[in-house]
C-alpha cells in the first residue's frame, strides 16, 4: 500500500516524516494515514507504523540532543508530517532522584518522572495533545474535542486556543472543579455530561461520526496516543542513555503504559540504547480496576466495571488498551496492582512531604501501589526504578482536603506564636508515637 497523501498548507511541509501507515494490532491489516481508529475486518485498534530503517540512518544521540527542549525532539518517532509542530513547550519535564521518598520506602534507586510540573497543562496528557492537534490540523479538522476524566479537557482546550482551532470537550458531570475550571479558562465550548466517563465516550463516538470533528481520543486516537511514547524516550535519555530496570505507572485506558513500552522498544531498534529487560508494573484504584482483576485473577481478558473511586483521572471501567497492558505486564514479570482510596490519599501526602511534589490522585495511586509492591518483596531494592507521576495535585484539592493539618491562628504577638510552636511541637512528638506504636 502507499502513504496517504497529506493536504499541504502554509504550516505543514515535510523534510523527514518517518511514519508509513497505520497497522491493526490484532490481524495486521494496514491502512492509509487518516483519521481512523478501528481496523474494519476485526474491529481491533489500529498503530501508527515506522520506518525504522530510516529512522536508524538519521536519528542519533546528536541529533536528539540538538533538537528543542520539548517533546518535539522526538519529531522523527512522533506521526506528524510538518516540521512546525504545534510546541507550546511540552516535555522535557524532571526526573528526580529520590532520596527521602527512596529511604522511607527502601530503595537505593528510585526516580520520580514529575509531569506535575509540565506544560502547558500540567499532566502528561499535554504531550498526546500536542500530537494530536498537530496531526488534526495537517489532516485539515477545524474543530477538536475529546472525552475527558479533566486533564485531557485541559490540555486539548489550552493547546487548540494556542492553534487557533476551535474546540468543544465533553466530560463527566462530577468532575474535580479544579479541573472544570481549568478547562473553562481557555473559553472552549464544554459539554458535562450526566454520566461516567465510558457513558462519555460513548456518545463522542456518535459525535464525531455525525459531526465529522477532530476527537483526539477517538479518530485521531492513533496519533494521539504515540505522544506517550516521549515518557519513554525522555526517561532513557534522562538515565544517560539507558533503559530503566524497572517502571510504575498509572494504568487508565492503559494507552500510556503500552506507549511507554513501545517508546523503549523504538530507542533500542533503532541503537539508541542498549536493549535489556524492563519490568513494567501497573497502578489502579481498587474502585476502578478492571486491568488489576485480570492481572490477580491470571485472565487474558478484561472485564468492564462500573467506577467508583476519588481517583477519576484513571477511573475508566472498560479499558481501550487493557488488554495489551495486561499482556505486557505479564511478559515482563511486572505486576499490577490496586490500593484503596485511603491508600491513595496516603500516597499523595507521602510523596510531598518527602519530596516535595504534590500529585493528584493518579500519582497517589502509583505511589501508594510502589509502596505496595515494595513491602511485597516485587521490587528488588537495587533497581533502578522510575515511578510515573502524571499530574499536578492542585487539580484534586478535594481529595486530600480533611486529611491533612490546618495553619495554627495567632495573634501579632511574640508570645502567642511560642504558644503556638509549641503546641505544633507537641502534635508531632503525638503522630511519631503514633507511627512508632
């Protein structure tokens, strides 16, 4: 088969577009580079393939390194066809050496890949929607729209009104008001919908068939998903050009755990890294962990369940990629694992005071489920470990709100302060012998 032709505007012109075609992942059947999704003969989702030969000839550390400080020196692995992406400085967030976190928890090699921190919606969903949007407008859509648990809604909302492109979201009714917010300030048209988020894609599916719009999660899903990839890339060059041993991460629809995967998998084809053996664990909220069960229960299938869990950035009940993340897992002696909405507060709270990044739910879930699989003895202290934190806590302030102190009142006074330092003394000598018992 033959590329798609790309429509050429004054934005969109190609020296090096590396991409080839998209693939089915169930039977193979290839496809033409349009805003597709699904493989008609079997209904199985459809990847963005490259030429990874030529991707071998002209990609090097150098050429890499020399490139923008963002997700889009990666442009050669990314399916975009322009060489003036959409770059509103995405990417290229820390990775932290964990030190405080790493004693309290017993490890001699723990890093803290901190998307809290990018931009320009701070989570990891910034890097798919620059992408995306990228693509969208190379394939010509006017419009873009997702179905988003909120920081999706956010990034696809900030990133089209930086492109000029016009933009309405749909999300759950009940989402965090942080990120309600955080969406209605880029002056999108936004749609809450009076259901979960499964009950949300679904009808984004009706619309975009009907509306013939840009859903970065729908029929731009193939290109938007592949941004994931640059967590995967951005860490191995981060570690000096090699390959974790071992990773943790949240598990949604499970896009972002395969991309980090495919992403490691890029660097070594095409020798920018030595290959070896990457562990890959998985973290969910037990109020929404469908890929968890599977996991526990030995399935090579995933169940649908019905969420109910703080944790609604990863609260999705039927999984587009769980299947794939549950395969992968299990061929790399992973593991995933669930924790209570408890744990997950604890998880949040435990990674601010020692680190000082505060997470929202997601990234207490992936800590609180590193916690868990340390104290099971499933991961070897002298790894070297990266936990994945894809999004900043300021979004779900309602989740820790009760669970943590209060500024101590006083007056303009010297003596009301020593009363108060004295008493905050005393309160922390109480939660050590609590801790201590």
């Amino acid at each position: 088969m033959t590329q798609a032709t790309i429509p050429h505007t004054s934005n969109t012109s190609s020296t090096s577009a590396t991409f080839k075609n998209l693939t089915c992942k169930e039977c193979g059947a290839e496809y033409e580079l349009q805003p597709i999704h699904v493989c008609e003969f079997c209904f199985g989702p459809l990847e963005v393939t490259y030429d990874y030969d030529a991707l071998r000839r002209h990609v090097t550390r150098e050429t890499i390194q020399s490139g923008p400080n963002s997700i889009w020196r990666y442009r050669s692995f990314l399916p975009v066809a322009t060489d003036n992406p959409i770059d509103v400085g995405t990417g290229m967030t820390p990775l932290v050496k964990s030190h405080r976190l790493a004693r309290r928890l017993g490890l001699k090699n723990l890093y803290i890949k901190n998307d809290a921190v990018n931009m320009p919606t701070l989570s990891f969903k910034d890097r798919v929607v620059s992408v995306a949007l990228t693509r969208a407008r190379e394939l010509g859509f006017s419009t873009v729209s997702c179905a988003s648990t909120g920081n999706l809604a956010n990034s696809t909302a900030a990133i089209a009104a930086h492109a000029g492109l016009d933009c309405c979201v749909f999300i759950p009714a009940d989402l965090e008001a942080g990120k309600v917010l955080g969406t209605l300030i880029y002056n999108p048209t936004v749609m809450a919908v009076e259901g979960n988020y499964d009950q949300v894609n679904r009808l984004c599916c009706e619309v975009a068939n009907t509306h013939g719009w840009g859903f970065v999660n729908i029929n731009l899903r193939p290109y938007y998903s592949e941004g994931s990839k640059t967590l995967g890339f951005e860490v191995a060059e981060q570690l000096g050009w090699q390959l974790p041993d071992h990773i943790v991460a949240p598990l949604a629809s499970g896009s972002l755990f395969t991309k980090i995967h495919k992403g490691f998998q890029e660097f070594v084809k095409t020798g920018l890294v030595a290959d070896k053996a990457v562990r890959f664990s998985g973290a969910q909220a037990e109020g929404c962990s469908p890929i968890a069960q599977a996991f526990r229960e030995g399935r090579d299938f995933v169940t649908p369940v019905k969420p109910s869990t703080i944790a609604k950035s990863i609260a999705i009940g039927n999984p587009a990629d769980g299947i794939y993340a549950l395969e992968i897992a299990q061929k790399t002696n992973g593991n995933i694992e669930s924790v209570t909405d408890a744990e997950i507060i604890e998880g949040m709270k435990l990674l601010a005071e020692t680190e000082g990044i505060f997470t929202e739910t997601a990234g207490g879930t992936t800590i609180a489920v590193l916690k868990k699989l340390v104290e099971a003895g499933k991961i070897n202290p002298d790894e070297t470990t990266v936990a994945y934190i894809t999004g900043n806590g300021l979004k779900t302030q309602e989740a820790v709100q009760g669970y943590i102190g209060e500024p101590l009142t006083i007056e303009p006074k010297l003596d009301s302060f020593e009363r108060a330092l004295e008493r905050a003394h005393t309160l922390d000598r109480l939660e050590w012998q609590q801790v201590l018992v």
